[in-house]
C-alpha cells in the first residue's frame, strides 16, 4: 500500500486537481454511482480540472498497467464509471458550457450534465437533442448515441455533434471532426467510450421553447393493450414536432392525479409538442377519442421543466438492472406481450419506456455514424427495474429479464441501442454495430492498440 501510495504521489505532482484515495476527505462520495447496486472501491481517484490534467492521468494509469474508469455523469446502470483497485479519471469538474448564439453551437465538459447543457443554451432559445434525466452526464449519453424528446424532430445527440477533444490511450489530445481525424470522429459518434477520454464536446444547437407543450393521458392495466394499439396508429402519422412517449408506470402522486389513481400501475402516453398549441391539442385529442383515459393532464411547460419531469424518479440512490431493445413496430403480438407482463413489476419506481424513432431520426444515412442499429423507422424499449434495496431489486431484476426475452423472437434483425446494455457480453456488442464492428476495431487499433480503455461496450482491437 505504502509502494502504491507513494506512486499516486508522482500522479499528484502532475496534475493541478486532485488524486483522491482510500481515507481521503470526500472519496466515498467521489467514487459514487448514480446505481446504488454498485459499490466499488478504486485505489485513487483523479478529479481533472483540465484536458492536460486528463493527459496525466492516461500516462499514468497506462504506464503503471491499472485498470482504467472514466466518470462522466456516473449515470451509466452497468457502472463502468468506477473500478475496484484501479484508476478512476473524474471529468465531473469539466463541465464549463459555453453557447455561442450567433452561431448556435455550445462547447461543452465532458463532465457537464444536461442540465448544465440545457440551462446554458436555453437562455438564448436552443436545445441540442439530448435524453430526458437532466442529471444525466452528456459524455456517456452522448458517445453511444443520445435518443430523447427531440430525436423525431432533430435526430440524435451524435447527429449533431460538430467536433470532439479527446485524449487517446497515448495521452495525447487530439481535434476531432469531419475535417480532422475523421475515423475517430466517425468512432466517437456512437462507438462509446472504446477510443479515449473526450474532455469537450462542439454540439449544434437547434431553436426549442422556451415553452412547450405537456401533456399526458393515463390508462389503467386493463386498458393497455388499447393504449398501445392507440399510440401505434397515431403517433407515426403526427408531424415531427410532436413526441409521444410510451411509458408503463405507476400514476404519480402528483397534485394533478386524482387521489384514488395515484400509485395504480399503468400506462401513459406523455404528449411533447413543440410547434403549435393546436397542434398539441389535436394530438391529444386523437390519442383521447381513441381511448379514454382514467386521467390526464395538459399543461405548457419550460423546456427546462420538461428535461427536468422524471429527475425525481430517477434519483441517484436507487438500485437499478436495465434492458433495452429494438421493436420494429407494435404488433398485436408485441402488445400482448407487454400487456402480459406489466403487471408483474412490483417497485412502484420500475418502469417500461418505448420511444418511437423515426423523422430527423431516420434521415441520417445507417453508414454516417459509428451508431448501433439501423436508422429504419422503429421502436426502442428501455425495461428498467428500480428498487429502494438490494432485496427488492431481485424480484424487478427478473421482471426485466423475462420482458426483455419475451420480446426477443418480436426484434427482427435489430439488436438493441449500445446506452441500453447492462451487461457487455463480446456476441452482443459485435451484434449490435453489425458490419460496422471491424471498421470500429480497425479504428481502435489506431488509436487504443492495448485496449486501455475496456470497461465499456468494449470493441477489441483489430489484429495488426
């Protein structure tokens, strides 16, 4: 220990942030997950305050052979943020965001999360595409993919990134875009962390809000399967600035629910317009004439609020298992398999999402992108089993397990998006970049030849 210690001090010398280890003032907190379930004990920990800083800790962890974590928001369920016994590099002090208007662009930390990235851009009326948990960290969401409220109408978070920085597994910070490092720039956008640290990211903002419009319909488990066949009839056919998402839950105890819904399992359609008021108001009123619902609501809403409307239930703290995956459309089949087995979650936190992928989504060419997954019009479930305590996560850990395999024979080809994967089995990360995976390894052995950076969605090196 006294070897290693001593060895960490050199670290310290090289870097302006902190090198925070075992005993240290504040290292349970640093060393934390957003999952609960995962409790992990690194030797150190380096609280970057700089690309240069970030560059240290690469050369140091590389040259000492430690296992390597990279904590952007720490959100990720699988954990990958944090490592026993190994390094842990902190970007959770990057998170410097700054907005150009004029060019509508924001250059944002690889440890901002999106709540720093949508406050900063929305005092000039932009959003960049991002996910729907504010607390979430950019990086991670954004290297494998970054689906969310404004994918229909503006693609993924990937499609619109301009440029990266990122430290590669040599400790050197390289630009990258479509006119600089190209293959890496083409990895990073969906290929996860496998190709280095990224300390910045150059988004494309797009006009969104302030105001938008929210609404939801609530319907109880016996009227699932009519929710479902509602929502697949009408939502392909709303323009782009409408996003309904499909959510199989329990009635929030909100002001806005009647006494005796809330906390009853079942089904909502969360109705976001960004157009028109009308335009809302005719999207809910096609979802509603279809089938009625036990409640609803309507409301305008900040855009801020919006990004902000499921934080508390995904609070950090929670114990977590997940599993995502691709559904071409929602058959009658797929329907009666999720009216099946919504019912058998137990937590009153454990929830079913289904977005629906298609508009900007689907105008991205499937070879742009290092992206998992075709751009075809299609569905992505998240099963996510949230409980209080490990006990009580057993039972919703067997809920997403037997969902998510039910679903299976109902995927077609598609396999599943890279930010829904808890578990990193070699088949199916292969699986889901498809043709894609040696280009992606090719890529990898330029530029992580040792593979350093492995506790991901891991490509391995090609063979050189």
């Amino acid at each position: 220990m006294t070897s290693m210690l001593s060895e960490f001090d050199e670290l310290r010398a090289t870097m302006a942030g902190a090198v925070v280890g075992p005993g240290d003032q504040g290292y349970d907190e640093v060393r934390r997950v957003w999952n609960a379930a995962i409790d992990r004990t690194p030797a150190a920990v380096a609280r970057c305050t700089s690309t240069a800083d970030v560059c240290a800790a690469v050369a140091f962890g590389r040259e000492r052979g430690l296992e390597i974590a990279v904590r952007g928001g720490a959100h990720n369920p699988a954990g990958t943020a944090v490592v026993d016994g190994g390094l842990m590099i902190d970007l959770s002090l990057l998170d410097r965001v700054d907005v150009d208007p004029r060019t509508r662009r924001a250059r944002v930390g690889g440890g901002a999360t999106l709540a720093q990235l949508d406050a900063a851009a929305q005092e000039h009326g932009l959003a960049a595409p991002a996910g729907m948990v504010s607390h979430t960290g950019v990086a991670g969401l954004t290297l494998g993919g970054g689906m969310g409220w404004l994918t229909r109408r503006h693609g993924l978070a990937v499609d619109n990134l301009v440029s990266v920085q990122v430290v590669t597994a040599d400790g050197r910070a390289l630009r990258a875009a479509e006119d600089e490092n190209a293959d890496l720039f083409w990895a990073v956008r969906g290929g996860g962390g496998n190709f280095g640290v990224v300390t910045e990211f150059e988004f494309r903002l797009h006009e969104v809000g302030p105001i938008v419009q929210v609404g939801m319909l609530f319907f109880g488990l016996d009227r699932c399967g009519d929710a479902l066949r509602a929502a697949r009839d009408t939502v392909p056919a709303l323009s782009r600035d409408i996003n309904v998402l499909i959510a199989g839950v329990h009635a929030p105890p909100a002001p806005f629910v009647p006494e005796e819904h809330r906390l009853r399992p079942g089904v909502a359609l969360v109705v976001v317009g960004f157009g028109s008021a009308r335009e809302h108001a005719d999207a809910l009123d096609r979802l509603r004439s279809a089938v009625p619902p036990l409640f609803e609501m309507a409301t305008p809403m900040p855009y801020v609020a919006l990004q902000q409307m499921f934080d508390e239930g995904n609070a950090w703290g929670f114990h977590c298992y997940e599993k995502g995956t691709y559904v071409g459309e929602l058959t009658d089949e797929v329907i009666d398999v999720i009216a099946e087995h919504l019912p058998r979650k137990v937590s009153p936190l454990s929830v079913l999402m289904i977005y629906r992928l298609d508009g900007a989504f689907s105008e991205t060419a499937d070879e742009a992108t290092a992206f998992g997954g075709s751009r075809a019009p299609q569905y992505q479930a998240f099963i996510v089993g949230l409980a209080p305590s490990p006990e009580a996560l057993d039972g919703e850990r067997r809920w997403v397990r037997e969902l998510w395999a039910a679903l299976q024979p109902h995927t077609g080809d598609e396999v599943g998006y890279l930010n829904g994967l808890i578990e990193f089995d070699d088949e199916r990360v292969r699986a889901i970049y498809g043709p894609k995976y040696d280009r992606l390894a090719g890529i990898k052995a330029v530029y992580d030849p040792t593979n350093l950076f492995h506790r991901n969605a891991n490509i391995r090196p090609a063979a050189r």
